[in-house]
C-alpha cells in the first residue's frame, strides 16, 4: 500500500487476478492474438540513445533471435546488434518501433531472418504492432502481466518475446522511476519458465535493480 512503491508482478498459471483485483491494480493478459501493448523501443524515447537504452533494447532483440537451446548470443554478434540500435537511436526517426528498426537498420543485423518473424507479415508481427495508447506508463500502484495463455499454448517463442517486452518495461519503469526517487519491485512467480526463457535479460535486471535501489522478488 505504499504509494512510493510500484510492483510489477508475472506468472504463466493466473493465480493472481484475484490479488490483483482486491488491491485495484491492472491486469494485462498475454495471448497469440492481441498486441503485448509494449513498445520497448520507448525507451530511446524517454532515455535518449544511452547505454543503458542500448543495453536494454540489445537484451530485448536478443531474445527475438535465439536458435532454440540457447542462452545468449555470441560477444560477436551482440556487439554487432549494439552497434546497429546505436545507429538507429542517433537517426532523425520518429517511428520508434521494431518494425521500423527492422527495415531500416535489416542490413547490419545479425540473423535477420529470424527477426523478420517478428515484423510486419512476420508469424509474430501483431506482438508489438501499435496499440492506441501502448503501455508507456504503469500508473497503478500493480501491473499483473498474465502469460498463462501463452505458456499453454504450444507456441514458446511467442512467450518468450512477451516476456522480453515486459523486462524491457520493467527496466524502462526502474531507470525512470530512480530519477523521481520512487521504488520499483519486480516479482516473478513461476521463476524457472521465465528464466529459462531470459536468462541474460533478468541478469541485466537484477544489475540494474543493485544500482538503482529497487527490488526483485523471484
């Protein structure tokens, strides 16, 4: 109840809409056929082309384009992506989106293949298409992100970009919220299906959660 303090909160089994609902936060349902209403690329809009910006949306594109079994990309190739979202953020765009980052900057991404599946006409291009409104600001004191639709789909990779989208905005939310001294909490039930999903991305996360003073719960 302390109104300094936001929480952002995820599960794959749905057992939390009743909390959610007594305690007046929001719910967001994740599911294969509406858009996450999750703009990671917002976060060059708040925060300018910085590394922590870079860092960020780096950790988010990653997940896009991992071959099945893996964990991380190579040094190579994730200097390679760095390279070209710093190219991007410094370019006078006002799209701000994955799909505009795609075909602008397609020529210097590595495994562009895989990306384009997540673009336009992509099997995953409705995941971040534009959403009146989007999600740029948590204003309830909790934000519920439900994926139990998803996970029980048979559709893993659709989860695992919902899940990046989400920690793209939890980080966004945290860097944000440390300028205005206000506290933000992270809470992962069901912690071994996202961390299976995003292993460097909640590194990333619990670096950023140590250095800015916020909280993270698994």
């Amino acid at each position: 109840y302390d109104s300094e303090i936001k929480i952002i909160k995820i599960d794959v089994g749905g057992s939390h809409s009743r909390e959610t609902e007594i305690l007046g936060g929001i719910e967001k349902t994740l599911t294969l056929n509406e858009p996450t209403g999750i703009n990671p690329f917002n976060v060059i809009k708040e925060l300018g082309p910085t590394k922590e910006a870079v860092q960020i949306l780096a950790a988010f594109i990653e997940v896009l384009i991992l071959e099945e079994g893996e964990v991380k990309l190579s040094k190579t190739m994730k200097s390679d992506l760095e390279r070209a979202i710093l190219a991007y953020a410094e370019l006078d765009t006002h799209l701000l989106s994955l799909n505009d980052f795609y075909e602008k900057m397609s020529s210097a991404l590595p495994r562009k293949e895989l990306l384009q599946r997540w673009v336009g006409n992509g099997v995953y291009g409705n995941a971040f298409a534009p959403t009146a409104g989007g999600m740029i600001e948590l204003n309830k004191s909790l934000t519920y992100f439900n994926f139990s639709k998803i996970s029980q789909a048979l559709d893993p990779d659709y989860a695992q970009g919902g899940l990046a989208a989400v920690m793209s905005q939890f980080n966004l939310e945290m860097l944000k919220k440390a300028q205005h001294k206000k506290r933000i909490v992270f809470i992962a039930d069901e912690t071994p299906f996202f961390i299976q999903k995003c292993f460097s991305f909640f590194n990333l996360s619990i670096a950023n959660v140590r250095k800015e003073g916020h909280g993270f719960i698994t």
